[in-house]
C-alpha cells in the first residue's frame, strides 16, 4: 500500500464506526477513512485493490448484489479475501446455522463471476480464501 495508498474501514454499525474513527485519530492514521455504509452498498468513493471481508458475510442480505457491486468496484487484478467461520461446532463464532460452509462460499462466489485465486490455512477456526474476478472474454 505505501504511504500515498487509502484504507476505507466500513461499517453499517453506527458504534462500531465511532469506535474505528477513534482508534485511526488516536493512532495518528492519515490514510484510514472510515465510512458508514448502507447494509447493501459499501459506499466506497473510488475502485479498490481488495475488499476484506472478515466473519459478516452472513450478515449480507442481498450476496449477490452485493458481489456484483464489487466486482465493479474491483480494479482490474484486484481480491476478495474471504475469511469467515468454518460451519461445524466451534468454541468461538456465531450459531451453526448462521455460518457458510467453505464449499458454499466457493459455489456463490463462481457462481458470481469470482475464481478462487488463494486459500490459506493457518487459521483455526476459520477459512481464508482469496478470490479474484474471472475475466471478461472481449
């Protein structure tokens, strides 16, 4: 990212933002903007290079809408890094029922133009899969 690069935390939670703008003021951090969103549109003000997505994707209503307007805010080559709760029992993390299992979120993001491009697996209790958009034939 480097110095000139911009970091956009969203929220839809209006707490959780002023907690998030507290912690970038007092860390002195120019480059962090910190947006309130609506539940269906991240709001960003510009493409970006990766959207990281961290144990809420249940909590998306409309997935599919919500993966096309990424993907057209993707830049070209940009990610979707997914880490979510595996779905079995687990000492830590939402109900079973609320979880997506790890093949599901594969199946939906292929499903939605998105090629699993990473995954990585040093995590305990959850998956962390980086997808990537699939090309275009022109």
């Amino acid at each position: 990212m480097g110095a000139s690069g911009r970091v956009y935390g969203v929220d839809i939670d209006p707490e959780l933002v002023r907690h998030l703008n507290r912690r970038v003021r007092d860390a002195a951090l120019r480059n962090v903007h910190v947006i309130l969103a609506d539940p269906g549109d991240p709001l960003l003000p510009e493409p970006v290079d990766r959207f990281l997505v961290v144990d809420t994707w249940h909590h998306i209503e409309d997935q599919p809408g919500y993966l096309a307007l990424m993907r057209k805010l993707l830049r070209p080559g940009g990610q979707v890094v997914m880490i979510d709760f595996q779905k079995k029992e687990l000492p830590v993390g939402p109900p079973l029922a609320m979880k997506v299992a790890r093949e599901d979120l594969i199946r939906q993001m292929e499903a939605n133009g998105f090629h699993l491009s990473k995954e990585h697996s040093f995590l305990p209790y959850q998956y962390f899969l980086v997808f990537e958009a699939k090309r275009l034939d022109l």
